[in-house]
C-alpha cells in the first residue's frame, strides 16, 4: 500500500467489518433476551446463533490497516 486512497480504501474496509461485528453483537444479545424470556425455544435458538455466527471464524488482518495508518499520518498536518 502506498498511496493515499489506497489507505482511505483499507480504512473503509475495516469500518465494514467493525460494522459486521456490531450486527452480529446485536443479533445475538436480542437472541439472547429472546431465549431468557422463552420466546425462542434451545433447538431454535442454537439454528438461529449458527445463523448469525456462520460456520466459520472471520478476523480482520490488522496488517494492511496498520500500513494505511501511516500512510494517513504522513498526509496529515502537524
């Protein structure tokens, strides 16, 4: 990464994965009050958690991030 919209770009990038993050976070404590309240009974609850978790583990590689970090520092005034 060198330039500046490519770090603009990569910063983007990670907003929309906090975002995700945040989504999956809300779904998942309403789910949570659904179930101590018993609107939503284990068997669907645990079908509705998968849903919302997915199969699979995602994280952000803060590497690229880190690289656009600095390059926006470097563009900024001191």
């Amino acid at each position: 990464m060198k330039t500046l919209d490519e770090a603009k770009a990569e910063c983007e990038r990670w907003f929309v994965y906090l975002q995700t993050q945040e989504d999956k976070s809300i779904a998942l404590q309403k789910l949570a009050g659904e179930r101590r309240t018993g609107r939503c009974n284990a068997v669907d609850g645990e079908r509705r958690r998968q849903e919302i978790q997915g199969n699979g583990l995602t994280v952000y590689d803060g590497a690229d991030l880190q690289d656009a970090v600095r390059i926006l520092l470097k563009h900024c005034p001191k």
